[in-house]
C-alpha cells in the first residue's frame, strides 16, 4: 500500500531579497522533523502577484536546503511556499506534498518603485478604467504616472487613468511607469497589463443554407457572424413551418457549432429558419445579434433514386425466381433421366 501523507513542514523558513541585485530572492530552510517516509526533495512555488499571479515551480533534492530565485524584476511582490515531499510508493512519479506557509516578498530595485495593478480592472463595451497602487519607499518621491498604449503616451499625478473610444471585446495593452519628474528618465521599470472591454451584441450569422433535404428532415448551416464581438457564447435557432409560425421551436447551441440537424418535418411543406448570434457579458447579460434567415421545402416526394430501388428490387425478384424456375425444372429432368430434356433446358 503507499502513503498518501506528506512531510510536515520545513524548519527555520527564510527569505531576502539579495543586496547585490536588489531583486533575486534567497531561501534557506531545514529538513521537516516528520517525514512520514523517504524524503524525495523539495518544491518551490513562487507566485508573482503583481503580475496576474503568474506561477514558477522548482524542485531541489532532499540533500538541498537553499535556493536562489533569479529575477530582475523590480518592486514585485512574491507569494513563496517551500514544501517537502515524498514518492507515492503506488506511483513514483507523483510527489506527495508536506505541509506549506506562504511568506509574502517584495523585491527593492534601483530606479523609482513602479506602479501595481491590485484590484479588479472596471471595464465596459467601449471603455476601461484603470486604477494601480505605488510600493511604499523611502528613497524615492514617485509625484507621475506614465500611462502608454499604442495610441497614447500620457504623463498623469492621479493613480487612475480612463480608456474611452474603444472597440467591444477589444484588447488594451497598457505600459504604466512611476516617475519621480514629469521626464522619461526618470522613470521606472514598464509594467505591462492587457485588459480586454467586455462583450456586445455580435452581428448577424452568415452564409444560412440548408443541405440534406429530404421527406422529413433537413441540415442548416452557417458561419461565424463578420463582426462577432465576443467568443459567441451560444446560437439559437428557430425553425417553423412558414404557413403556420405557431409551430415556431427553438434549439440552443453552443457557440462553437455552425451547423442544426432537425428531423420529423412535414414532406412538401416550407419552413422558415432563424439563426440568432448570442453573446454573454461580464454581468451575465445576453446580448443578441439580428437574425440571419432563410427558407428551404421538404422533399414532396421519394424521387427518382426511389423508384430505381423499386425497380432493382423488382429486378432482382425476377432473376431469383427465373433461376429457381430453371434449377427445378433441371432437378425434375435429372430425376426422370430425360436426358433429352434436360439438353433442351
């Protein structure tokens, strides 16, 4: 049987931002006093949480109770967990993880602290509002912002700045920099956000058509809509018999599909088609593009593929029945030695 119980936690934990880089991070520790097993090594996980909490993993050997986090990297807070493991004695190649607690870092750096990102970015359709935090310093006087994107480079003393004129579900890549002086060389260290304005109403479908058509059933098909303001979060279609919009239903697809089979149609009969582009926001609110329509007519008879099986089978009858008529009739020659006969047949 194997152990699904990790090491307790490392000892004497300890991290410091380095004084000769000002940014990489040094850990040292000692061996977890409960191993519950053969110790295999030890996982690192730093989390960068100024920057969409992007995540680096390292393993040492259990021999190794230090390491060196290379970063340069200014003014970053680090979330850092140092965790024994053990070998699952089932599957050696899974780490069973001991106990961890997180310890918080901030990197220091040589140029003006620059500024963070902590709380959630408030965008809309056509706009984004973004506010950032400045790390706490006693060597630098940070008074302006640096605020770049490709169509703006703008100096600013407020820790916010408003993106207007934008486009639905467009990205926004954002360069934000502190500054101790409204000048460039005085600045820190870029960090760059991409943000994106939420979802609109997509235009219509294209391209409706229907293929397959036969008595009883039809395929529609159609493709992504030119302008779609979004991932498509579903399509809708409705179908209904043209001369009677009571028999109207609705069928929801994910908005990875182009194409709705629908069978149990009326033969000879037009129907109607509505395909409904559907987007979903950052609230949860739908948005609907116009439909894009079409019609097509149920077949009104088998046709002509039908009558040929008829007549093949038909065929088919005759030249079975033919045969046995003449094994027979050969059979009953045999039998009676008419050799006369049987010559004839």
């Amino acid at each position: 049987f194997g152990f699904f119980l990790g090491p307790s936690s490392v000892q004497e934990l300890r991290m410091n931002v380095t004084l000769d880089t000002l940014t990489d991070i040094e850990m040292s520790w000692q061996k977890p006093e409960v191993l519950h097993g053969d110790l295999g090594g030890y996982q690192i996980d730093v989390v960068d949480m100024t920057n969409d909490n992007a995540t680096y993993t390292f393993v040492t050997t259990a021999n190794e109770t230090s390491y060196r986090f290379n970063t340069s990297e200014e003014y970053e807070r680090y979330r850092v967990t140092v965790a024994g493991f053990s070998f699952d004695l089932d599957n050696h190649e899974h780490r069973v993880l001991g106990n961890a607690t997180p310890q918080i870092v901030f990197t220091s750096g040589h140029r003006p602290p620059r500024p963070y990102v902590e709380k959630q970015t408030e965008f809309e359709q056509t706009a984004v509002r973004l506010s950032w935090k400045l790390p706490a310093s006693i060597i630098w006087n940070v008074t302006w912002y640096r605020v770049q994107t490709a169509h703006l480079d703008n100096f600013t003393q407020t820790a916010q700045f408003n993106f207007t004129e934008l486009q639905p579900y467009q990205q926004l890549t954002v360069t934000l920099y502190g500054c101790t002086s409204r000048n460039a060389a005085n600045c820190s260290q870029p960090r760059q956000l991409n943000r994106t304005t939420d979802v609109a109403a997509p235009t219509s479908p294209r391209g409706v058509s229907a293929t397959n058509i036969s008595l009883t059933s039809a395929d529609v098909h159609w493709t992504r809509p030119a302008t779609p303001n979004g991932p498509i979060h579903q399509y809708v279609v409705d179908l209904w018999e043209t001369a009677n919009v009571t028999t109207k239903h609705s069928v929801r697809l994910n908005g990875t599909d182009l194409k709705a089979s629908f069978t149990e149609l009326k033969k000879n009969t037009e129907y109607s088609v509505n395909i409904t582009a559907v987007n979903k926001d950052s609230h949860a609110k739908l948005w609907s593009s116009p439909p894009a329509s079409s019609t097509f007519t149920t077949v009104k008879t088998g046709g002509f593929h039908i009558w040929l099986a008829i007549l093949l089978g038909c065929l088919t009858v005759a030249i079975i029945s033919a045969g046995v008529v003449i094994y027979l009739r050969r059979r009953r020659a045999v039998d009676a030695g008419d050799t006369e006969r049987l010559v004839r047949t």
